[in-house]
C-alpha cells in the first residue's frame, strides 16, 4: 500500500481540529479548531498562517464565490467576511436544542451549504441540513446522533453521509439543480477497529475517504462501500482530510488531542497536528457557496 507520506503542516497540536478546505485561489490550507471558536489557515508557499475568531464554537465551515467563508457556529450559519470581519447571521438552526450543536458541513454541488447536527447526550434528534444563499433551511435527513462524513461525487449527483455513532456510512442519489436527496444506502457499518467515520472527502475516482476516528486510520471505500484501502495515520483519532494543491494529489487530514489517554498520546505523539502528504489519486474539488 502507497504511503501517504504525512508529516505535520504547522507545529501547533490542537485540541479539536476538523473541517479541512483547501482554497485553491490562494492556494492555502483552512481548517477550524472547534472549541478555541477559530478558523486557521496555512499559506502552502510562505507558510504564513493566519487566524480568525468567532464568539462560539465553529462546526464546520466552507468558502464562498464571493471569498467570504460560511461557517456553522453552534446554532446559526453566518456568512463571514475575512477582509473586514463583518459578520452576517444567514441562519438560526436548532437554537432551542440546547444539548445540540451544528457539527461537519460541507458546500454541495448545488451551491448550498449542507451541515448536520449533533447531541451531547448522543440522542437521535439531530439531524442534517440544507442551507440556501437567501437563508432557506430545509431538513434532509433526521434521527441521527452525530452527522458527520459529508462529502459529494465529481459529478455532483451522489452524497456521502456518515453518523459517526451510528457508526455508519450513507450514499444517496443528489439532484445538484435541486438540492433533492433519494435512493438511500448503507453501504458501510463501521467499528472502533477500523475506525467510526469522522470526516470524509471523494477522489477523482469517485470513492470515498473517511477519517476513521476510533481506529488511527484513514479509509477509502468504493462507492458501493468496499474497503479498498486503509492507511494507519500518525494520529490516534484524525478528523477529516481534505486535497488541493494544483494537481489535488496534496493529501490533508486534521486530527484531535482532546480526550486521548495517555497511552495513546505517547504512541501517536502527534495526535491533534494538522497534516499534509500526497494521495495516490486525485481528490475532487468542492463546491464554493453561491452567495453572488
């Protein structure tokens, strides 16, 4: 099996790293740290990083046409301008759940902003949503735990979709000038060994990659969910990758330090690192918001 070659992107050992994004006008790697409520970014030339602060918790978060970010804070989507710091509140989602959270989202092919919930209590009454540029919500998917593992084919007509305490993997048929979702299967059930779905990614090939968060590894199945690979990670519990880079072969995985044992933190000692290496094939680009 190809080694992924990664090695740490920044020194910096965070707590909760999650929601890598790759941005390809500027060519540099985003990624949030959820409970120090901020969103980085890594300039992949200079090595430049630069930081931005919210007032809550950041779930998740994607570029938009206009170069403004649309970030998921705890109970609201709002359309943040990194230029100015101007910050407009888009959506208000599940601001009487207080045991609840907005957690992974991801911009789909339909130019929308997709981002699920999850319970603290790891109850199913969260659920996955569809965020429109006018602020349109709609619930797509319910009953979940923990949504989490979004990600979309090359062709923009097939969603994967993970609930990282179910702990399973979902695929569903996506009209991309709809926003409609059908054909619902479970093609992957998945355990601590080799790893419950965290955040995923798709390749060219249109096969999907789930950062295994129980397991240390780094899983890509088919689209029919047949493991094809399964890379061990440096890190005890990484999060999501994520391509880029001008051939999208630049493989990035966030991971956590947060509640790893010590047993743990002295055998993956770079456990809460942001990575980067190289894939054996290339990634798929995301979608940017439409909010222009």
């Amino acid at each position: 099996m190809t080694d992924l070659g990664l090695r740490p992107l920044v020194p910096t050992l965070h707590q909760l790293a999650e929601s890598a994004v790759y941005d390809d006008r500027n060519n540099r790697l985003l990624y949030c740290d959820i409970p120090d409520k901020a969103i980085h970014a890594v300039d992949l030339a200079t090595g430049e990083t630069q930081v931005w602060r919210f007032p809550t918790v950041v779930g998740s978060f994607g570029l938009t046409e206009s170069g403004r970010f649309v970030v998921a804070l705890r109970d609201s989507v709002v359309v943040f301008d990194p230029e100015t710091g101007d910050n407009r509140t888009l959506a208000e989602i599940e601001a009487d759940m207080p045991d609840t959270r907005l957690n992974d989202g991801k911009v789909g092919p339909d130019g929308c902003f997709w981002v699920g919930s999850m319970d603290a209590n790891r109850q199913p009454v969260c659920a996955l949503y569809r965020v429109a540029p006018d602020g349109t919500v709609e619930k797509k998917v319910d009953g979940l735990m923990v949504s989490n593992g979004l990600a979309f084919s090359p062709d923009g007509r097939t969603m994967f979709h993970s609930d990282s305490r179910g702990p399973w993997i979902d695929r569903w048929s996506l009209d991309p000038a709809t926003g409609e979702i059908s054909d619902r299967k479970r093609i992957a059930v998945l355990d601590d060994t080799i790893g419950r779905p965290d955040g995923g990614a798709t390749d060219a090939e249109g096969c999907y990659w789930s950062a295994g968060v129980s397991g240390a590894k780094l899983n890509r199945f088919s689209p029919e969910g047949e493991l094809l690979a399964s890379y061990d990670v440096p890190a005890a519990a990484p999060t999501m990758p994520a391509f880029g880079g001008p051939d999208m072969k630049t493989l990035f995985l966030t991971s956590l330090r947060d509640g790893r044992t010590e047993e743990q933190l002295q055998r993956w000692p770079l456990t809460g690192s942001v990575f980067i290496g190289t894939s054996p094939v290339a990634g798929s680009p995301v979608s940017r918001f439409r909010d222009v």
